[in-house]
C-alpha cells in the first residue's frame, strides 16, 4: 500500500475556498447593513437635525463636490465595519489558522481594512452620490473588486505566519 500523498495546491485550494464562505457571510452582514443605512436611515436625515449653519455649510461643501448627499459613502462605512468585524474573527482562527500574534495581526488587519474601506467609499460616493448610478450595481462591482484585493493581502502580509 502506498503512503497517502497530499497536493500540494489543496491546502490553498481550501483556504480560498473557506476565505469565499467568510465573504458569503461578509457579504450578507454589510450589504443588509449597506441597505438599511442608505434605504432607511440615510445619513442625510442626521444634517436635517443640525443647527441651520452647520447644516447649510456641510450641503455647500457637498455641491461643491458636485454631490447632494453622501447617504451612499456612510452606509458603505457602517457596512464594511460590521463585515470588517466579522471578517477578523473568522479568517483568523479558520481560513488562515493564525491563533498567535493576535496583536500583529489586528494592526495589520484594520490598516488593509481601511485602506480597502478608503477605496470602496470613494468610489460609491464618486459613482453613486456625484454622478447618480444605481447603488446596488456599484456597490456590488466595488465591493468584488475590493475583497480581491483584502484576501491577498490577508493571505500575504496580515495572517502570514512567521
């Protein structure tokens, strides 16, 4: 009999596999979070409470930019901070098996969130709030682009054991 051989491909091909079912789980969090922010509690009805000044300063910044509302750019923060949650505590302890340096991994984690939150307002506030594209389409597409982006540098540089 011989000895069991294992591919070497297969323990990555279950890491992505596993990292895709985290994302499946991220993705419902932060797009009903998405949704109910930007449908039902819009970012745009807090400035209505305002004082008159403040309120009038922030609508002028924001048709400066060309925009009437960043209800999009929030609910896109609120969204990806709850997936962001989420994402750390699963890809940790199961996709990447990454129980030590939890202190390491956390900074690195939150500094590639944030630059992947960064990428993914600026662009639902670029295409949704300032030129009117529908924000589901656009949050979706962004959203495909920036979770390919976070799993190689997860993979990489946050949960790299040394």
């Amino acid at each position: 009999m011989r000895g069991r051989v294992v591919k070497p491909w297969r323990p990555a091909l279950f890491q992505l596999l596993r990292f895709c079912i985290v994302g499946c789980l991220n993705f419902a969090i932060s797009y009903t979070l998405f949704f109910l922010s930007y449908r039902y509690f819009p970012f745009s009805a807090l400035l209505a409470s305002l004082p008159a000044g403040a309120a009038e300063r922030v609508a002028a910044g924001l048709r400066v930019l060309g925009a009437t509302t960043i209800d999009g750019a929030v609910a896109t923060v609120i969204g990806f901070a709850a997936g962001m949650v989420n994402s750390f505590v699963w890809n940790k302890f199961w996709t990447f098996n990454a129980a030590q340096e939890t202190s390491r991994q956390a900074r690195r984690f939150i500094v590639v969130n944030l630059a992947c939150l960064l990428l993914s307002a600026v662009s639902v506030f670029v295409l949704t709030d300032m030129n009117n594209l529908p924000y589901t389409p656009v949050w979706m597409v962004t959203m495909v682009f920036v979770t390919g982006i976070n799993f190689v540098a997860s993979k990489y540089w946050v949960f790299v054991q040394k």
